[in-house]
C-alpha cells in the first residue's frame, strides 16, 4: 500500500468515491444529535435526546440484548459444528466431500426470503416461532454455510506437509490439529467469527417471520419503529450499530490483520 | 539376503490408475546412508512416504529394528523427515521448531531446550533461536528442518530432495554438512534425489530406482563400472550407445566386429563412457594397450566443443554418433571436423545389454 506514491487525480477519485458510498451512512450521525421529532437534514438544533430517549426505551434494549446474545451464540455454535466439518472435508477426504461441501453451502445461494417461508412453515409445526431456540437454529442455518466456506478456503490453503511434519515428529492426529493446523488457520477462524457475528446480528428478513410479541431482534424492532413513527431514535441506534461494527473489524485487524484476512 | 536395519519387503503403491512403487526389496545396515536415485515420478517419494508411514502401502512389508511397522501410523514411528520445502510450522520460532519432536516425546523441557539448543549450533544457527521461519534464508530454513528432524535421534532419517530448492554453492556446502552430520551420529538414513553427483558424492549405496522399480543397488563404484541394467548405465554417468547383433562373445556392430565380455545372443546394446574411448587421428601414434583386448570403430569428427579443461569431440561411426574427451595440455590444435580418426578401448570397459527394453 504504501511503496508507491499514489497520483493525486487517484486520490480526489477515491474520495469521491468514498463520499458517495458513504454520505447515508454519513448523514445518519448529524441526524441522530437532531432536537427535532422527525429525521429531516439539516437538523433545526441539537441535542442527545435520542440517546437518552433510547436508554429509556425498554423494547430496544432488550431487542439489543437479545440480538447480542443471539450473534454471540450463533457464532460459537457455527464454530463448533463448521471447523470439525471443514476438516472432515478437507483433511480427512470423507466420502463423497465435495458433494458434501455443495450440499452445506447450497443456501448461500437460495433467496433469503425463500428460505424464510420455508423455515416458517417447518418451524410452525415444531411449535419454534417465537422462541430463542427457534431465531438460534434460524440463525444458524444462514451462518453455517458463510463460516463452512470461508473455513474450508482457509483449510485448503494450507500446506499439507507441515501437518505431515508434525506428525512424523510423534504428534497425534488432535495434536496435530491444535498445535499446528488450528494456529495456521486463525486469520481464517477470526475472519469466520466476525463474519458469523455480523451476519446473526444484521438479520432481518428470516427474523421477521420469527419474531413475535414475547421475542424481537433488533434489526426487526428498527424495521417495525420506522414504520410507525419517524423519529430520529433508529439514527441514534444506527450510529451505535456503526460504531459496534467498526469495533469488530478493528478486533479482527489487530488479532490478524484485515487483508490477510478477508482479502487471502 | 541379510535382513538390515531398515528391511523392505514386496513394497508395492498402487494408484487407481498406476503402479508409483512396483515389488520393491530393500535392505539397509544400520549407520548407512543410502541414495534413492531416479528420473521425476520414478517413485521416490512415495516409497519415503510409505516408509515415513505418510502413505499406506498397497502390499508388503516395512520393518525397522527387526519391528514390522507397515500398520504403525507415522507418530508411532520415530522416524525423522526432512522435506525439500522445508515444511517448518511459520507460527512457531526457530527454538520451539526445534523442540517440537522433544515436546511430543514428554522430555522436560529445560532438558529439551538444551538439546534443541545444541541441535540448532550443529547446523550452525546460533542466535537465530528467536527468529520465525519466515525470517530466515531457505539454506537456513533448512538448516532448521535439519535440526528439528536431528534433535529426535530418530533410528531413521529420510531426506527428500532436501537440496533442490537452494543455489548451487549452498548445495554443495549442505551435502558435506548433512554428510558428516549423518556419519558422526550414524543414524541410518536415505537421502532422495535425482542428482546423480549428489547419490554417487555423498552416500554409502545407491538405489536406482526406475518406473517405480528397483534396477540396482550398489556402491557408487559398482553402478558406475558393473551397471546391471542398461537404464543404470545411461542414468548414471554418461555412455555411448552402439547397437549390435551378439554371437557369443562377438558382436557385429554395423559390419564390423566388437567384442565385450560375457554377451548373449541376438540384439544387443553397447555401452562405452566417453573418457575410456581413446581417439587417434591421422599421423597420431596407437595407444598402447599392452596385452588387452580392445575394440576399435573408424569414425569422422562432426564437432568440437571447447570447455576450458577439455576437449570434446562428437564423432560419427557409422551413423552413430559418440562423444569422447580429452583433457587440453594448452598450446594444441583440436583435430578439425570433418577428419577420419579411429575410436579404440578396452574389451573390459565395453558394456552389453539385451536391447529394446
Ligand atoms: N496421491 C497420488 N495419486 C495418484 N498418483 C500419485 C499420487 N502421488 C504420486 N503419484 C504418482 O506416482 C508416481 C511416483 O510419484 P513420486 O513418488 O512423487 O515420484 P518422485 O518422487 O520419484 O518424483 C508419479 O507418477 C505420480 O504421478
Ligand atoms: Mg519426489
């Protein structure tokens, strides 16, 4: 990145670029300090009534607490069913592995709100609409194949003959894989977890059908707010939500580094 | 045969589609180094993996010590490797690398990081015990894969291809090293590699493997002056071809008769190295030979190549085209192409094989 100087023409591009990508992401900041009662830019004067106006809503802070706790969940759980399945299909050359891997990220390319429809009628019957199990399992069934993919790429990657090495040095099969595969994998694992957490926790079309009365997530509670009232609350939830992503990818590039991650 | 330390029996890999290492039958000594040399995809490696226990054997037997180990996975069989891309774990230092076999054998560790610390000033790489892979040259990455596969005193090392991927200088210095190395702890080890130079220069025996074959095992010398096959002689060393019809020990190469020691009947294939054909221009005396038989062919120079300490001739005899050297004194002139000379060498020095193989 930084060998070369860049030309400056580049440069006003790239920000011309950014600009236009970013400017509703933007303007949502200077809105959710608005002293109005309905979003309009520019604000007609200031304040940080909305954040407290959000501190008092019990509705949102349980949906934001419910919403955590599910990312948080979903994400370990997708951990531990996606890294065995990965090395089933790529260390261990199970019959039938590619199959197998078609199969499992298969609904990557299913309409989500197809899946939705589906999930509703089989979850309806199983008595799951509306219950914490039901949005884990719903939840789940959309991360698994982002964090199988993205596992399996990072597995693959791997030269074999280092776990070979290992191995002719007397280390066992699960030895093998903690000490040497699982920390030749971790910008894959940290890439995985944040994508899982990011995927749960912006869920809104399957949730939607989920959702009831006694449960809500908060991509769903924001939805059903703006289509009652038009007040600035989601602007001040929406810079939270930025600041809370920002965070993540920050983690994610201090534990092992944001190109090698995503972009390897 | 004398069982040896290392003992292979029958060993055959069978892919879907191919046969990669075909009834092999080998016995190594304890404390010898033995070459597995051959063409790429003679099958070298597969046979190493399936020693190492990396790759299963189709049939046969491997055993160590006396001890079948066939069925034994690759962690159960104390068996060091040293790969040509090093393999190194990157997340891990120079030191822990190298304490990695001892970590898994249960020494403690202020045990083994003295030992590693000893292994890795063996390989000359004090002060780098801190430094990831990543941050070292490759004749010192495999420098450290050396030391990581050492440390075990493993009763077998295998090595494959371990100096292919480095400069020529570095080759030649790591040869001498592992060399003495291997001699001072006598660990029992094969080398592969398919550098002639580097089987004959360096080990004990040699391996000639070939399709996934076994053509010979011997000592340098012998492969080089007794080849069994006509694949060890071309492969080893360089030959000129001359194909003939045998009739007991004389055979008629292009009208003219040649003899060699010990050929069969019917077509047959001759094999001469370079530097025992004597080359005698027009108005230069015969060599003498004493009282040796010898062969002798007529011929004309084609080329002359000029390579400092020798000169080499390619000659024509009759539609088959030989080389011969002969080392420059300073001050000659090279006999120019186009001129008739004679090839003369000893009966003894003329191979036989059965031809079309
Ligand atoms: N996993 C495999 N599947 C199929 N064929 C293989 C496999 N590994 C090696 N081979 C084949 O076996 C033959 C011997 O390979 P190898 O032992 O690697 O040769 P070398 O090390 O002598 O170059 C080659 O023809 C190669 O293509
Ligand atoms: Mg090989």
């Amino acid at each position: 990145m930084d060998e070369r100087p860049v030309p400056l023409t580049l440069k006003i591009l790239a920000f011309v670029m950014f600009v236009f990508l970013l400017a509703p992401v933007v303007l949502v900041v200077p809105i959710s300090f608005s002293a109005d009662t309905y979003m309009t830019f520019p604000p007609s004067g200031w304040s940080m009534r909305w954040y407290v106006d959000l501190m008092h809503n019990s509705r949102m802070i349980g949906a934001l607490g419910t919403s955590t706790l599910l990312a948080v969940i979903v994400t370990v759980l997708s951990m531990l069913i996606a890294l065995p399945a990965a090395y089933a299909i790529i260390r261990m050359r199970v019959i039938g592995a590619e199959a197998l891997l078609a199969l499992f990220t298969a609904p990557l390319l299913l309409p989500t709100i197809v899946l939705g429809l589906a999930i509703l009628i089989v979850f309806a019957g199983a008595g799951l609409l509306g219950t914490f199990t039901g949005l884990v399992i719903a939840h789940l069934i959309i991360v698994l194949p982002y964090a199988l993919r993205v596992l399996t790429t990072s597995l693959a990657g791997l030269p074999l003959i280092v776990e070979e090495a290992a191995s002719t040095l007397g280390a066992s099969p699960l030895t093998v894989f903690t000490r040497i595969t699982m920390p030749m994998m971790m910008p894959g694992i940290v890439a995985t977890a944040a994508l899982s957490f990011l995927v749960s926790f912006d869920e809104a079309v399957i949730s939607l059908f989920l959702t009831g009365p006694r449960i809500t997530t908060l991509p769903v509670a924001m939805y059903q707010h703006v289509e009652t009232q038009a007040d600035p609350l989601v602007a001040a939830i929406s810079v939270l939500l930025i600041v809370l992503t920002l965070a993540v990818v920050m983690i994610v590039d201090r534990t092992a580094g944001l190109t090698k991650t995503f972009v390897k | 045969m004398q069982p040896g330390f290392l003992s292979i029996r029958s060993l055959t890999k069978r892919y879907e589609t191919m046969v990669a290492v075909d009834d092999l039958n080998l016995e190594i000594a304890k404390g010898e180094l033995v070459a597995f040399l051959g063409p790429s995809g003679c099958g070298k490696s597969t046979s190493l993996r399936m020693i190492a226990g990396l790759a299963p054997a189709t049939s046969g037997t491997i055993s160590i010590g006396g001890k079948d180990v066939t069925q034994l996975a690759p962690y159960r069989r104390d068996i060091g490797l040293v790969f040509q891309s090093y393999a190194l774990f990157p997340h891990m230092s120079v030191l822990k690398n190298v304490m990695f076999g001892l970590e898994m054998r249960k020494v403690p560790a202020a045990e083994a990081e003295r030992r590693a610390r000893e292994a890795i000033a063996m390989v000359q790489l004090e002060g780098r015990e801190d430094r990831r892979p990543a941050q070292l040259s490759g004749g010192q990455q495999q420098r450290v894969a050396l030391a990581r596969a050492l440390v075990i005193q493993p009763s077998i090392l295998l090595f494959d291809e371990p100096l292919s991927n480095l400069d020529a200088k570095l080759r030649d210095e790591m040869r001498s090293e592992i060399r003495s190395i291997q001699k001072r702890l006598g660990i029992t080890s094969i080398f592969v590699t398919h550098d002639q130079v580097e089987a004959l220069s360096m080990c004990d025996k040699v391996a000639v493997l070939n399709g996934g074959r076994l053509e010979q095992l011997g000592t340098p010398n012998d492969l080089y002056e007794r080849p069994a096959t006509a694949f060890v002689a071309s492969f080893v060393g360089r030959t000129n071809r001359l194909s003939g019809v045998a009739e007991g020990d004389c055979i008629s190469v292009g009208g003219k008769a040649l003899r060699a020691p010990g050929a069969s009947k019917g077509k047959v294939e001759l094999m001469v190295r370079p530097h025992r054909m004597v080359m005698t221009a027009a108005g230069e005396t015969m060599p003498d030979f004493g009282s040796e038989p010898i062969n002798s062919i007529d011929g004309e120079i084609r080329d002359v190549y000029y390579a400092g300490d020798i000169l080499h001739y390619e000659i024509d005899a009759g539609g088959q085209v030989m080389s011969v050297e002969r080392t420059t004194s300073g001050g000659e002139t090279p006999v120019s192409p186009g001129s008739a000379v004679n090839l003369t060498w000893r009966v003894a020095d003329t191979l036989v094989f059965g031809a079309a193989q």
